[in-house]
C-alpha cells in the first residue's frame, strides 16, 4: 500500500521562501524623515567640502587644483560608465529581484572599468605629467563604492537615508583631518585624492556595517548580463550622457592647460554647491515616488511642479547672488590669488538657470518609463557639446567651452515639450510662466541694488536678504507634498 509522502520542496520554493522572510526583515522608514535626512547627509557632505577648500586654496596652487580637478573628472566618467544608472533602473523595477541583482552587475562593470583605466594611464600623463599618479589614487575610491551604491539606493527606495547620515559625518571628519594634514603638507594633486580616498573608506565602512541586515550586498555575478539586458535603456542614457555631465573641465584643460582649469573647475565647484545640496537628496528621495504614481497623471504632475519649483526657487537664487557678487565672493573665500577664476563664476552661474526643468523632467520620464525620450536628448546635446565645446573650445579657448555647454543645456530643456504627454499642458504652461516670473523678481531688486553706491559687503547683505525672503516664500509648495507623505506612510 503506497503511503502518502511530504511534498519535497525545490530549490525554488526555498529561495522564494527565504527571500520572502527577508523582505519581512527590511523595513521601510517615511518621506519626512527621508528627506530631512537626504538633506542633512549633502549639508555634511558640502559644508566639509566648503572648509577644505577654502582653507587649501590658500596654500595649494590652482595648476595642482587644475590637476585634481581633472582626475576627479575622469574618476567621475569612470564612475559613470560602471554604474550606468543601475540604481535607477533597480529603483524602477517592481520586485526584489532588481535589488539581489545590482551588487554583482555594478562589480562586474567595475572589474571592467578598472581595467580600462588602467589601460588608458599612459595616455593621461599627455595632460600633465602628475595626473596618472593622482587619478590612480583616486580610482581606490571605486572599490568601497562598488557596494554603497546599491546600498544607498536601496535604503532611499525604502526611505531610510537616516542610515546615512553618521557614516557621512565620521566620512567628513575624516576627510577634513586628513586633507588639512596631508594634503596642506605635501601640497600637490595626488595628496589631495589621499584625503579622498581616506573619506570613502571611512563612509563605506559605517554604512556598511550598520545597513549589512537591512540591504542585498552580495555580488551575484552570474546574473550581471542579465541584468545590463534589463537595463538597456538606463545603460543607453548613462552611455548617452556622460560627455554632457562630466567632462567640461577636462577639455578646457585640454585646450588651455592645467591652471586654467584650476580656476574654471573651482569656479564651477562654486556655482554648483547649491544645485549639489537641493537636487541630489530631494531627486534621489523623489525617484520612487514618481515611479509609484506614473499612473496617475494629475497627481505626477502636482508632484513634478512642486519639486521643480522647489529646486528652481533654491537654485536660481544661488545663480543670481554669484552673478552680482562674484568677486566678493571669491575675494571672502579663496583670496586674490584666485581672482582669474570671476570671470568662470559668473559664466558657470549661467548653466543652472538655462534648464531650469530639465533635470526634473528627465527623472519624471526615467521613472514613467519614457527612457528613449530622454535617450534622443541626451544624444543631441551630448553631439552639440562635443561639436561646438571643442570646435570653439580650440579656436577661442575656455569662453569656447561654455558657449558649447550653454548649446547643450539649452538642448536638454527640450524635455518641457515632451512631459506634456505625462503631466498635461497646463502643468507644464503653469510651471514656466512661474519660473519666468521667478527669474524676474531675482534679477530685478539686485540690478537695483547694483545701482546704488555701496561697498561690496553691504550690497551683498542687502542681496542675501532679499533672495532670502525669494527663497521662504517659493518653498512653501513643498510643505504640502511632505504632510502628504507622511499621512499616506501614517495609513
């Protein structure tokens, strides 16, 4: 007589058992506390960075500062092309599988990139002579990094970027002590990628200790090409984007040599503090909302308005101060030695307030699944820059380069007349006459001001008041959008 047996339970059904407890473990925090601590962790990250420059502008010389600044760009291509909006494309995805997937393809792309970097080091010393040593160095910080990306994106899907914020403040500290130590003693480029390197590895460490139970960081390997199928279209758009984002300091090195981009890349290190510290934590907090309501195209719209609004408010004030006060502001900050680098500050203040909405558009159309839109965009204007940054660049030198970024960031607001599609026209109509009058009532109280017969310092107090109440008032469509979510987290 055949007796009944136990059903044997495959392989499968463990896995999905398992994975199923583990995503019990894996708790979720809410938007309010997200946000804040997204700020908080760019507030750490930037203020550090602030003090450290200023204090080694002062002894290191821009030729070594132009020099660094070339290494950070290559690492930062490098880095882009590893990580080829992998954690966009996780942050995408409807189940965990995207997540067990992206620690072993971004170590996969690393293995590869690596290798080409290390390929491509005789060709470097043709920039300068110092520039392989300080980009080696620097390219240590791509190891840590390989696991806290995924980690980072995957503690933001579930809004616990609180996680961050310790590791960022010992990472902080220990980049401070150890580029006022070393590099303010060796005082050359590759001293100041020590400082670098020493940062990453304290950061990543932190936070990967204390995220270990909470994230997936085990490479798995031999689903990599599997997961770079997935994730074609991201890997189009990082393919397709990497010339526009990070390699205008390299080429006007490359036209006019290192101390020349010393002073353009410090002057855009200036410009873009403040678009560092606004777009990057509410963007980064804002990608899996905007992929929770893609169905929803009134409340999508709300969302994009508000948080585009809320960045512009923030960004073009910044641009307008520097715009009239740039040679104070660099006199306060760097000293006179660094006073050919006004004339950048004022040029790079201008990329911010030429798309003011595209950065924003972009993400909402990442995330709704209209890549190949932003795919072709980023096509166009990575062309234009290429074409027009080096064909002016090498006939008219730096002032070159900038009118081919202005080209191509101009290309990149195209994506306004698309998000029509996603959000509607009025949104859309609505948000640019806002940002229109938003320009205005900056420009206009500081040309007068600029008028009046004041010292430097008074006209810029006078100028940090008025964009201060610009500022407190625009924020204010904000507040609604986190009592939302925090009600919606409450239910």
């Amino acid at each position: 007589m055949l007796r009944p047996q136990p059903v044997e339970e495959t392989d499968a059904t463990l896995a999905a058992a398992k994975a199923a407890a583990v995503d019990e473990r894996r708790p979720s925090g809410n938007l309010a506390l997200s946000i804040g601590s997204g700020y908080l962790v760019q507030v750490l990250a930037q203020a550090t960075t602030l003090l450290t420059r200023v204090a080694l502008a002062r002894i290191i010389a821009p030729t070594q500062w132009g020099v660094f600044g070339e290494a950070v760009v290559i690492i930062g291509i490098v880095d882009t092309l590893r990580e080829l909006n992998l954690t966009q494309w996780a942050t995408s995805g409807r189940t965990t599988r995207y997540w067990r997937d992206l620690p072993g393809a971004i170590a996969a792309t690393t293995i590869v990139l690596l290798l080409g970097l290390v390929a491509a080091m005789p060709l470097l010393s043709r920039l300068s002579p110092q520039l392989p040593l300080t980009t080696a160095v620097l390219a240590l910080t791509l190891l840590p990094r390989t696991w806290t990306l995924g980690a980072e994106a995957e503690l933001n899907n579930r809004q616990r970027l609180f996680r961050l914020v310790a590791p960022q403040g010992l990472g902080a500290l220990a980049f401070v002590v150890s580029a006022i130590v070393i590099s303010a003693h060796f005082k050359t480029a590759w001293s100041l990628s020590v400082a670098s390197v020493v940062q990453v590895s304290t950061y990543s460490a932190f936070l990967l200790w204390r995220s270990r139970r909470e994230v997936f960081l085990r490479p798995r390997l031999d689903n990599a090409w599997r997961s770079l199928v997935s994730a074609r279209d991201f890997v189009w758009l990082a393919l397709a984007g990497v010339l526009l984002t990070q390699v205008d300091g390299l080429l006007v090195g490359s036209v006019a040599g290192a101390t020349a981009a010393g002073f353009y890349i410090m002057a855009s290190w200036l410009t873009s503090r403040l678009p560092f510290l606004v777009e990057i934590p509410l963007l980064r907090v804002m990608l899996p909302i905007f992929a929770a309501h893609r169905e929803n195209r009134e409340r999508l719209g709300a969302i994009f308005k508000r948080t585009a609004m809320s960045i512009n408010y923030l960004e073009a004030t910044w641009c307008f101060l520097l715009l009239f006060n740039a040679s104070f502001v660099v006199g306060q900050l760097f000293g006179s030695r660094w006073t050919p680098s006004i004339p950048y500050v004022v040029l790079t203040a201008v990329y911010p307030l030429l798309s003011p909405l595209g950065t924003v558009g972009w993400e909402v159309l990442r995330m709704t699944g209209r890549t190949r839109l932003v795919l072709w965009n980023l096509i166009a204007n990575s062309i234009a820059f290429v074409v027009i940054g080096i064909g002016l660049g090498t006939r008219i030198g730096v002032v070159g380069v900038v009118i081919g970024y202005y080209v191509a960031t101009l290309i990149n607001s195209l994506v306004i007349f698309v998000l029509p599609s996603q959000i509607g026209w009025p949104t859309v109509l609505q948000v640019v006459r806002e940002v229109v009058l938003l320009y205005l009532a900056c420009a206009l109280p500081l040309v007068l001001v600029g008028l009046l017969p004041l010292p430097p310092a008074a006209r810029f107090g006078i100028d940090l008041i008025l964009l201060g109440g610009i500022v407190l008032w625009g924020m204010r469509p904000l507040f609604p959008l986190v009592r939302s979510g925090i009600a919606g987290r409450s239910r």
